[in-house]
C-alpha cells in the first residue's frame, strides 16, 4: 500500500526516518527505535533501525519486546473505564467508598519519616478540602506522588516504604496499605502531580472484577485483542525477543546497559503488577490497542468500550484555575516538554494546539513511558503513531518525540482537521 492512498507522503516519511536514524541512532543517544504510522485503518509505514541488544550484535526487530513504563497507564484507564460501563464504580465516586482505610487521609504539614525501617512514621496533617474521587486518581490530581521525585517529605515516605516496587510482597494490596499510612502531598483536586494514582486504578479493577489485576488485562483486554505478547513479565521461551535497556553515559551521546535483557527483573512474573509503568509489550500489540481506541472502542469484532466512554479520552478533566488547566508546570516531572497539554483519562491531551509550538489536534491523546517509548492518538486525523526505543533516564526523549511529532504531522498531505 502507498501512503499517498491514506494521505501521506512517501519522501516526507523518508525523511522522517532519515531524521530519527541520523539523529538518535547514528548520533548515539538511542540504541534503535521502531516507528509505526497507522492512519485511515491502514498501516501506513513501518520504520525499524539499530539494535535490540548492542552487546549481542542483536538487530532491531518488529516482535522485539520492550519495557513501556507508563504507556501501561492508558491501558489501565481503559480497563478501569470499562468497569465503569458495567456499573461497578463511577468516577465521581469517593475513593475511600471502596478503600475504607482512605477515609481519614489528611495532607502534609510538617515531620519527617524516619530512615530505620522499624520505626513509626508521624506526621501533622491538615484536613482535605474534599474526598479523594476516582476522576483524581485517573488525572494525577489525588495528592499522591512518586517517590523518585525527590522533592518532599511525603516522596522520601514513598521511597522509604519502596511502594510500586515489583517485588512487594502482597502486591497491590500491601502498596494500598502503606499508602494508608503516608499523608497527601496536597488536597485532591487542587494540583496536578505525577504519582502512583494509576496503580491504585488497577488496584480498584482487582478488588472490583473479582480477578487478579494481570488476570483481568489478560482475559478482558490483551487475549480479545491479540495482544499476544503484552504482560508484566517475559517468559524464558520469549526472551530472545526482549530488548536490552540502556542509559546514558554521560551527557550527551553514548549508552550503557542499565538493565540487560538476559538478566532483567522482568524475567520473573512480579509480585506487584504495576498498572502505572509494569508492562512490557510489543510495537505490533500496542498498535492494536491504539487501533481499538482510534476505532471507538472495537477492534476486529471485539468491542472494549463504547465509542462515548471513548471519547472521554479526547477530554481535559484538570480544574481550570490557572493553575492546574496546564499540566506542563515548572519543576514537575511530566512525559511531556511543552504547554498547551491538559490531562484525560491516564494520558495527556492537546488543549492548545498554539501553546504547544507544534503541529498538532485539538483533542489527540498521548503518553510516553520512561525509556523513551511514546505513543499517539488522533481521532480527527484517523491517525495513530506507536514508537518503540529503550533508553532510561535519557534527556533526549522529549525532543525526540517534538521531533517525531512534527515529522509525521508534516507527512500529511490530506488532513480532516
């Protein structure tokens, strides 16, 4: 198929290749990447280059399997919403209605945790200024946190307790428990910060479904799908497909590994299933989940959601008080660089195509994980753009993604926008 049949060119996205491969490739910074270019129900492009496993001499390859950090969030939004459409919770639903423990949560005013693991945490609180709802924690506005942030006295609480940790004995539930233990960093519905709200998502479809988190994506979501090789860990028998991940030397160009395919974590099925950054998954699975979305919520007869709770998606849910309409605050950590971006259901979304500097649609929705993977979703362009790379903690990944964003948008020739 030529993309000229979909409405895009097949020299710009030459050079979109030659850009990316020259750029990030050759000039160091990313061991390969896979790009697919999905449009008009068709795929359009794919782009592979580099290698899965530098120290093997391993080539990139299209069932390679990679870490996707938190592009699992947007997959946990769609399972939580889909216990939405079944009556089982709503988003405006108080969380301690089904965390009990949560009732009581106050926010932070003053004390510190102790660094011996033995001893009692004590803090002052203040109270909330209203309950934590269920739309807080889809839209990183519940006052939870991270505890990389390495901010505060609530994120050294975080860290402390190693909460999301895959290992945690007692899984997701234990992690509930010890957030019952650590105050707010702020009252819900008053600021946005990047925090472990998604993984309380996939703690509530546990409790809710009656399954375990991974046994429910696995039944409900990846098997009717075809996303045969999505999941939280990768068995022996797949291993050779699995990509090394790898980290910056220094700055700028040249990576070492940071963590080898042959020696990963990710080898072992995980005690906590992390529905904020613990699956892995391929470019081919991912496409699939982006093609269900891009198609109102059904994928080759198989329907997920329905085309409204779909368009949900396309939505700004962030309190509009000039403080929090814009995610793309200063000194917060985002999978974004730039304004112009709200937050929706589990992932960012275009709110204003001018304050973003790039091309770009009203309503497309996105995320990245942390090794620079990212993805995109534009239903008005019927488009959908999945890239795959695995590079940590690497300064590159946003302007990587600025410039794939702007090389496949200036690859259309017929747009519907």
């Amino acid at each position: 198929m030529k993309p000229e049949t979909v409405g895009l060119s097949s020299a710009r996205l030459a050079r979109l290749d030659e850009v990316m491969k020259r750029r990030y490739v050759d000039g160091g910074y990313l061991p390969g990447m896979l790009t697919y270019v999905y449009r008009k129900g068709e795929l359009a492009h794919t782009a592979m280059c580099g290698q899965i496993d530098i120290e093997r001499g391993k080539r990139m390859r299209e069932d390679a399997i990679f870490r996707i950090y938190s592009m699992s969030k947007p997959i946990t939004a769609v399972a939580l919403m889909m216990l939405v459409e079944e009556g089982l919770l709503g988003l405006d639903d108080f969380v301690h209605t089904h965390i009990p423990a949560w009732q009581d949560l106050g926010v932070y005013s003053s004390g510190m945790p102790s660094l011996l693991p033995e001893a009692k945490l004590s803090y002052l609180t203040t109270p909330v200024e209203r309950p934590m709802k269920v739309i807080d924690l889809a839209t990183h506005t519940a006052g939870l946190t991270y505890g990389f942030m390495m901010r505060s006295a609530v994120d050294a609480a975080y860290r402390r307790a190693k909460l999301t940790d895959r290992q945690t004995p007692g899984g997701l539930q234990e992690m509930v428990d010890q957030l019952a233990q650590i105050p707010l960093e702020f009252s819900p519905g008053t600021k946005w910060n990047y925090s472990v709200s998604i993984d309380v998502m996939g703690y509530l479809v546990e409790k809710l479904s009656g399954q375990s988190f991974g046994e429910f994506l696995r039944t409900r979501l990846f098997g009717p799908l075809g996303m045969t090789d999505t999941a939280f860990w990768v068995p022996e028998d797949k291993l050779d497909r699995f990509t090394s991940c790898y980290q910056p030397e220094g700055r700028g160009p040249g990576i070492k590994v940071q963590d080898d395919a042959r020696e990963s974590t990710y080898a072992n099925l995980p005690l906590l299933e992390s529905g904020g950054g613990g699956l892995v998954s391929t470019a081919h699975d991912y496409l699939r989940f982006c093609r269900m979305m891009l198609n109102g919520g059904s994928l080759d007869g198989v329907r997920i959601l329905s085309p409204k709770t779909v368009a949900l998606f396309s939505l700004n849910y962030l309190p509009d008080n000039g403080e929090v309409a814009d995610m793309a605050l200063p000194g917060m950590f985002s999978e974004t660089s730039y304004a112009g971006v709200g937050f929706s259901l589990g992932c960012g979304v275009n709110i204003d195509v001018a304050r973003t500097r790039l091309p770009g649609t009203l309503g497309e929705y996105f995320w990245g994980g942390a090794a620079a993977t990212a993805f995109w979703i534009d239903p008005k362009e019927e488009l959908t753009v999945v890239f795959m790379t695995q590079v940590i903690g690497s300064e590159a990944r946003l302007t990587l993604r600025r410039d794939l964003r702007t090389l496949v948008y200036s690859a259309i020739t017929e747009s519907f926008a």
